[in-house]
C-alpha cells in the first residue's frame, strides 16, 4: 500500500556556483526547482521518499550553471518555463496566474522580470491554500536582488539594462513584496555568486525579514533604484552568455556527456598550440609543470574562474594529480558546460618540466621599485585600497586579452587579495611572456 507522504521542500545548495535548487513533495509527486547539471541527487530524493518526478520549472535561462531540465524532462517529468524565454527544448510555457499542481499543493506563476525578461518566481500554496513560500529563482536575493546586465548582448545593451533595472523595482514592489510577511524565500543563489552583488550569508529568509533588511526594498523612487541597482556590479565571466544559449537548447545528458572524454595516458599525448589548465595546487604547479599550461587550482571557484579566464571558443586539456582529484575537476567543468571543450584529461601528479619562479619577499619589501607589480583584483577592491601604488590594475578575467599592456623591462610581480587569483595569473603572464614573474601569493595578507 502506498503511503500519501505530507508536503515537503528540500533545498539543494553546491558551493562551488552558490547554487539552490529545490524539490517539491507532495502526495507522492515532486517538482525540482532550477536543478543543477547532475539530475542524480533530485532522482535519489525521489525514490527515498517515493516520489515520481512529475515537473521540472526553470525560473529563467541560467547564466552561471548549466541544469539538467531537459534530461530530468526526457525522463518524463513535464518543463515549465516562462513563454518568452525562447527555449527549443519540449516545454509547457507558463505566464501570469498559471497554475502548476502538485499532489495537494498549488505551484502559482509570477511574471518577475528584472534580473531576465523571462524571468519567473513560483509562490507554493500549501494543503490548506496559505502562501507558503515562493521559490524567486534570480529575481530576489538574502539580502540582494538579481543583476539586470547579464542577459541580452545584443542592441543596445546600456538600455536594455536599465529598462531591466525598472522593471526589477516593480517585480519586487507589485508582485513579491505584496505576499504575506511571514512567506518563505528560496533563491536560486547565495553568498558567492556573481548574479549579484551583495547577498547574505543566510541561504533562506522571510518577506517581512527583506523588508527590513534588504537594501533593494527600501522606500525609494524607481530612478534611485536603477541607479543603486546598476552600479558596482561584479563581472561578467567568459562563460556566462555560452550557458544562456546551452540551457535554452537543453543540454547533453550529464553521465553520457562526462563518459566521452578522452584519458591520456602521459603528457606527450597533449597535441602543441591548445590550452592546458593545470588544477594541481599552487606548490605543486610551481615546482614542476608543462610549459605554456596555465593554473586554476582545484579550489572553491574552480569553476567560476575556469569560465572567467578560458573562452567558450577554446579547447583545453585538463590536468589534476590523481584520478580521482580528475573526476571531480571534469565534474566542476561539466556545471558549466565546458566538459565538451576538453581535448583530453590527464592525471599525473608531478612533472619535470617548465618551474615558476619563488618569490624572495624581503627583496621585494626592500625594494619594491625593481618590480612592475601586477593587482589582478576587480576594479571595485582597486578602488576601496590600493595596496600599491605603482602598481598596474588588470582584473583577472581580462588579464589574457590584455597581456600586451604589461611592461617587460623590470621582473613582475602579481598579487590579489588572498593568493588564489594570482597563482592564476603569474601563470598566466608566466605562459605568454619572456620576463621573470613572480607571484606574491598569500603574503599579500602583510601589506
């Protein structure tokens, strides 16, 4: 006999993108809620609470994640998604007012345009009709709201975002702020990610708890409001228009896309001209490494920064130092679609070849003139503190497309603010040039 389970939401949280995604149980029925790329985790979810998969509701075309909609559909699950998000995919297209049920539980469609013009927000009616929570996919942030510059680069783009920006301040105003105080919020971002720029550290809150606290949902006239919305916006990475279009079409299936890439057995399998992405650690990348291969450790934002720094056009080959530290860098790169730029994947812990050069910091201290020193932070941190003021301001992700700005006639010297991004770009600028470089790693921490 089957068991009728009581409604249930489970939230899905992956760091490394500062991703939420959500299931949806009610009466032995589950819809998953802007999925991530390995539909895995919503399938196992599933069957230990014995739910089928009936629905799949995409918020909005992601920029920063590829989702597994379309695979968790192709499994039989229907996809909602707004009418005008342009998808070639099989979907249901929703709107204003539409209503998606789910056991005993109503799914209601809220047009929420700002962060994306087809962007939706989803209100959960419970058993007993109450508004219970509304999933705001990138529309309403903990703490921020979601940027209107990611979308369309097409036209004109300084407009079209502002018009964005107006439309965000009425989606918040007549639509989410307008639900009952005490209804839950789910975003499909947290703290981390660069769909905004000021989120909380909390991965849920409340209506009434935003009102408060949340700077975008403050008394204020729609012009002030484009304006602070608009300004000091993060990034945009490589990556980002590269996952609009992909998840509009709906991407390869996870497994099956991860299974075909090529394992090479050695080095001398890795063709001349193509990039190498080195996600060994610092200290091992710099003690021995292939010549021209540029490192992205394995760290927290592999990803973010894997798609920051290579294009959407480029392939890769791909090392890590060890089989299973491979596994999960290819995973990373499959989260935002780059596994089908991999030329081929290497494991192998230590190589003899090109080194980086050690930085001496009590030379530099002692004098700091003899180098041309690099700040790889985003415009923003240059603008809070400069810590030196000689130095050249690249951002990271610009860094590659600028090389030619950096003067060679003194060694170089590359900081951040912690150490990770100028592993990345001493190596960088290691690759491309024929002059000494050094990376200042976390001894940044002492100026």
């Amino acid at each position: 006999m089957l068991i009728l389970q009581p409604m249930k939401v489970e939230q899905f949280f992956d760091a490394g993108l500062a991703h939420m995604s959500y299931a949806v149980i009610s009466e032995n029925e589950m819809a998953v809620i802007d999925p991530g790329r390995d539909p895995q985790p919503y399938f196992e979810f599933a069957k230990i609470h014995k739910a089928k998969i009936t629905t799949v509701i995409e918020t909005h075309p992601h920029a920063d994640f590829v989702s597994s909609h379309k695979e968790i559909g192709d499994a039989g699950a229907k996809i909602y998604v707004s009418k005008l998000a342009r998808v070639s995919y099989p979907h249901v297209a929703v709107d204003e007012g539409d209503i998606i049920s789910i056991g005993k539980i109503k799914l209601k469609i809220l047009h929420t345009p700002g962060h994306s013009p087809d962007s939706i927000s989803v209100v959960l009616e419970n058993e007993e009709g109450l508004k219970h929570s509304v999933f705001t996919g990138d529309t309403l942030f903990i703490g921020d709201v979601g940027r209107p510059d990611l979308r369309e680069a097409t036209g004109n783009t300084e407009v079209q975002k502002e018009n964005l920006a107006r439309q965000m301040y009425y989606s918040l105003r007549d639509k989410l702020m307008k639900l009952p105080d005490d209804t839950l919020i789910y975003p499909a971002h947290g703290p981390g990610s660069l769909c905004g720029k000021a989120m909380s550290t909390e991965l849920f809150s409340t209506i009434g708890k935003q009102k408060k606290e949340n700077y975008a949902l403050q008394p204020m006239k729609e012009a002030q409001f484009v304006k602070v919305l608009l300004e000091n916006q993060p990034f945009v990475p490589k990556y980002f228009p590269f996952d609009v279009e992909l998840n509009r079409e709906g991407a390869l299936p996870f497994k099956e896309s991860i299974s075909t890439i090529v394992r090479i057995a050695s080095e001398s399998a890795i063709e001349p001209g193509i990039m190498i992405v080195d996600s060994r650690n610092e200290k091992e990348f710099k003690q021995g490494h292939i010549k021209g291969a540029i490192n992205i450790p394995n760290g927290g934002k592999f990803e973010t920064w894997l798609g920051s720094v290579i294009s959407p056009e480029e392939s890769f080959y791909l090392i890590a130092s060890s089989d299973s530290a491979l596994d999960e860098v290819i995973i990373k790169a499959a989260k935002i679609g780059y596994e089908i730029k991999i030329k081929g994947a290497l494991a192998q812990k230590e190589f003899s070849g090109a080194k980086a050069d050690f930085l001496q910091v009590d030379h530099f201290k002692s004098d700091i003139s003899s180098y041309n020193i690099i700040d790889v932070r985003d415009e923003h941190e240059v603008k809070e503190r400069k810590i030196f003021p000689s130095s050249i301001s690249i951002p990271l992700q610009e860094l590659r497309e600028r090389i030619k700005e950096i003067p060679l006639d003194k060694p170089l010297l590359v900081h951040c603010a912690g150490g990770y991004r100028s592993a990345i770009g001493s190596s960088i600028l290691n690759s491309a040039l024929d002059v000494k470089v050094f990376d200042l790693s976390e001894s940044i921490k002492n100026f």
